[in-house]
C-alpha cells in the first residue's frame, strides 16, 4: 500500500548531466529551495536541480509535472535518499520529509532526454545581423535594476578584457578577468559569473571550434570563487550548455526576424533579477569583439 503522504511523481525531461549525476549518487543533500526548484548537491558540489515547467529545461534538471514544491524549512540541509539501489534512469529518487510536509518519489523511466547545448555552429551567418536587434533589446527591455548592474565599471570592464583577451589569445589577460568577474554581485549567481556565462555562450556561437581547454579552466577559475550553483553553470557554459530561453534565442537568430529575436532576448532577461541581463550583456560583447576580427 502506498504512502497517502507521498507524491508520486514521473519525471517530464531529463539531461545528460543530470542523468550521470543521478548514476554517480546514492545520496545527496538540499542545497537550496523554492516553489518551483529544489537544487540537491552531492559530496563533489555538482547539482541536481528538481524544476517544474515553470522554470523548465537547463542543463542539470529534472522537469517534474508539479505546480510548486513544498518543504519544510528544517529539510534543506537533511539527507536526501536518492537513487535507490544500482542506479538507472528506471529507478526512483526519493525526497523524505516529516509531515504535514509532503514526501516525493519521482521516477526517470518515461522522461525524454534533452540535450542542453543549443546549436550554436548554425548562428554563426547570422550573428552580424541580430546585433542591432540584440542591443535594442538590452536597451528597452531590461529592467532598471538589472540595467544598473551590468553597467558597472567593474563589470563592463571584467567583460570587455575577456573578450579582448579571447580575441588576441591572450591568457593573462583572460584569467585578471576572470578573477574581476568570478563572485562578484549579490545573488546565488552573481553577476559576474552570469556575466562569464553570456561570454561563453558568445564564444560557441561566434568560433566553428573554440578553446574547450581555455573555457574549462576559466570556469574553474571562476568557480573556485563563487556559489555552489554559480559553479555548477559555469562548468555547463564551458561545454556550450545554456537554459531552455538560449534554445529560443539561437533558433529566433537563425530565423532572422527581428521581432523574433527581440522577444526570445526578452525571455532571457526575464532570468532572475539580473541574471538574464548580465548573460545577455557579456554574450553581446563577445559576439560584437567577435564579429569585429571576422
């Protein structure tokens, strides 16, 4: 007989991340939690995140069919016996919590796994053109806040000695910008590592084979310096691994309609408070500085 107190719930999207974290664990602990994601963390500091559609598809994330989640308080730092026995995609993860709170068993057998990098190699026809469209974006649509944050000098600066740096191969200067960028900002993703994020992204898109090695260690760097979640995204961007809203910007910016652009560049900066932006704002600088030295 099944426990009324526990949610039985089947998975709706998995990714490759996400699967070899669920092979790799038999238990794990609650980083962080909302309505809509509870992040679990292993002893390695790689996550797992538990979404609902709301949130939708990333690069380490299980989507679950559910509204919101519901936690107590006391079970974030609490063990989490997930997967059981030898782990596979058919067995279950299991989130236990005292009641009134709810328990969870949410199984992988019929989840679709999605691939989290977008096609980057097909934008690069079309990058010189979702400029303007991107800017014009930036510029209208981002909040005041958001807006405020990644015109820091700090940021701006960080930014732009990257990308320069990207372009003339220039490792030192990489790295100074890195250590400007990495953890700075308020946030469990702080707008610098948001902002090194974007510039990844514009160095998949802008190069037909970019520096893997480079963009590693770059992201270590960074990730040596900042949030456990900060971290685990930066180490996704490195591979040219992004959300589900970079999918419907890559696919607008092949499309070639400007509206089209504008409003898939809306849906990032609808990421967080100023997460989307900073993204958005180091992923045009690197496109830009790019596109340049074509």
């Amino acid at each position: 007989m099944s426990d009324p107190d526990t949610h039985s719930l089947a998975a709706a999207t998995i990714t490759p991340r996400a699967l070899a974290w669920l092979h790799r664990n038999a238990a794990a602990t609650i980083l962080h939690v909302s309505p809509h994601t509870c992040n679990l963390v292993d002893t390695h500091g790689d996550i797992l995140a538990l979404v609902t559609p709301k949130i939708g598809r990333g690069p380490f994330t299980v989507v679950v069919p559910v509204d919101s989640f519901r936690f107590q308080v006391s079970g974030f730092k609490s063990p989490v016996p997930s997967p059981q026995s030898q782990i596979s995609q058919s067995h279950n993860l299991a989130i236990s919590q005292s009641p009134p709170f709810p328990s969870y068993l949410i199984t992988f057998d019929q989840a679709e796994l999605w691939e989290p990098r977008p096609q980057w190699d097909a934008l690069r026809p079309h990058l010189a053109k979702a400029i303007p469209w991107l800017r014009l974006a930036l510029l209208r649509h981002t909040p005041t806040h958001a807006a405020a944050i990644h015109q820091l000098p700090r940021f701006v600066t960080g930014v732009e000695q990257f990308c320069q740096g990207w372009q003339h191969q220039d490792e030192v200067e990489i790295f100074q910008a890195v250590d400007r960028l990495a953890g700075f900002g308020p946030g469990m993703t702080p707008a610098g590592d948001d902002g090194l994020m974007g510039i990844m992204y514009g160095a998949w898109a802008a190069q037909p084979q970019p520096d893997e090695s480079l963009l590693h260690r770059a992201a270590a760097q960074a990730g040596a310096q900042t949030t456990t979640l900060s971290r685990a995204f930066l180490a996704a961007a490195a591979e040219g691994e992004a959300v589900q809203a970079w999918h419907e910007l890559v696919e607008a910016i092949r499309a070639g309609e400007a509206e089209a652009v504008v409003a898939a560049a809306q849906g990032i900066l609808a990421i967080g408070d100023s997460s989307g932006a900073c993204a958005l704002a180091g992923f045009l600088t690197m496109v830009e500085v790019s596109v340049h030295y074509l």
